[in-house]
C-alpha cells in the first residue's frame, strides 16, 4: 500500500474514534438512524404497517430498518426525511397519490 493511502487510511480511522469518543462531530449524516426511524414513525402515530405502506416499503423491510439490520436508501430515505421535516403536508401527498 502506498504510503500516502495508508496515510489517509490512519486518518479517517482517527477520525472515526474521536467521533465515537464525543470530541468530534460527524461531517455530515447520511442515514437515518434506527432510533430516529422509530421516533419519526411514532411522532406521526402510525404502525409500523401503515408506515410501512405509505411509504412504500415492505412491513420486514421496516422492521429491519427499525432494529439496526439495515438502513433506507435511495427514494425511502428521502422520503422518511420529509416526512420528518413536514409530516403532514409530505403525509397529505402520500396519500392523495
């Protein structure tokens, strides 16, 4: 390995620890977290079937999302932000379609 990738390597694992220790901020963050999902899901009281349906996902697929397994992407991530950011006009639109 070249040395100046290894370099980088050592710094993006530094990196990394500082984050997980609390004396540094993630950049930026580019999933929704489990618990974040759950409480998302619970602020617009739906279960997780109705969730699941509105935003067009399998009930497992949820359910994996919710207990860490796997995390949305793509047009499902972007969906469960909006619907974070402005539940009931994105909830309206969801529905009307």
């Amino acid at each position: 390995m070249k040395d100046s990738l290894f370099a980088e390597l050592l710094e993006s694992v530094e990196q990394m620890d500082e984050i997980v220790k609390g004396e540094r901020e993630p950049a930026k963050e580019r999933f929704v977290a489990a618990s974040r999902l759950k409480l998302i899901r619970k602020k617009v009281n739906l279960s997780q079937p109705k969730f699941a349906m509105l935003i067009g996902v399998e009930l497992s697929t949820l359910r994996n999302w919710e207990q860490g397994r796997r995390e949305p992407t793509g047009p499902a991530k972007v969906l469960i932000k909006a619907i974070e950011r402005d539940p009931e006009n994105v909830i309206k639109a969801c529905i009307s379609s």
